[in-house]
C-alpha cells in the first residue's frame, strides 16, 4: 500500500472537496440532511472564498500519490491568533433566506445557535471544524493521519 499525503486544498480541489462535504455530512453536520437547492454552490464559494480571503481557514486534503492523487479526505481547519474578528456576526440571528430554504429550518437554526455559541469558546484555540473521507476508502484509514 503507498503512503498518503496531506497536501492544502487548491482552487482546482474545491468541487471535489464540496462534493466530499455534501456526501459525508449533508447540508448540515447534525443530522446529515440533503442539500437544499443551491447548497453546493454555496459550498464551493465558501472554500473559494476561504482560499482567497481568509487567511486563518486552512483547508487541507489527503490525497493517494498512487492512484492519481485522488482526494480520499478533506478538512477544515481555523485557527485564530488573537481569537474572532467576527464576535459580532455571531451574536446575529439566522438570515430568514436560510431558515426557509428547506423544511427543516429549526433544526438550521438550532446547529446555526449551537456552533456560534461554542465558537466563542474556541475563538483563541486552533480547532478542526469538519473532517470528512471516502467511505469506500475506509481500509486505508486516512482519519488517523494527523491533519
């Protein structure tokens, strides 16, 4: 068996990395929901935008160097160094657009309070938001590699 490899995630990566996202955790982290119309989109100009903007979101994958580099993991890392410029934005309540995209707009908006309010408490820590692999990829075990 090769050794896999942790590379960052380039703008070329970030369709498959949304399409890694989507299939391992739906469109939301709890609960595993189906996308709503337009969340893909969302996604890729997320990362897109992390990748250009955001200098203390790290997106990583990990790649198979034997098998064409095929992304067999995706991550998402943030680190802050002096904690959240963007205390206030959280305080926010959910945009109605979000609540209504779907049916299950409480449950959005419960995740959306729950994850704001303990990002408060990991604004000065390093901290893995979202880790995502292949399940097909399960015997090579990329999850034990240290991101």
């Amino acid at each position: 068996m090769s050794s896999l490899l942790v590379r960052p995630v380039e703008h070329a990566d970030v369709a498959t990395c949304a399409a890694l996202r989507t299939a391992t955790l739906g469109s939301l982290v709890i609960g595993r929901l189906p996308p709503y119309p337009g969340f893909v989109e969302e996604q890729i100009a997320s990362i897109r935008r992390n990748l250009d903007d955001r200098p203390f979101v790290h997106h990583l994958k990990v790649i198979d160097p034997a098998n064409n580099d095929e992304i067999l993991a995706y991550a998402k890392w943030e680190i802050y160094q002096d904690g959240r410029s963007d205390q206030d934005a959280l305080k926010q309540p959910m945009k109605e657009a979000s609540k209504s995209a779907d049916q299950h707009g409480r449950l959005r908006e419960a995740a959306r309070d729950y994850f704001c309010t303990n990002n408060w408490r990991l604004a000065t820590r390093p901290h893995l938001r979202e880790f995502m692999y292949l399940s097909r990829h399960d015997c090579k075990t990329p999850g034990p590699l240290r991101l």
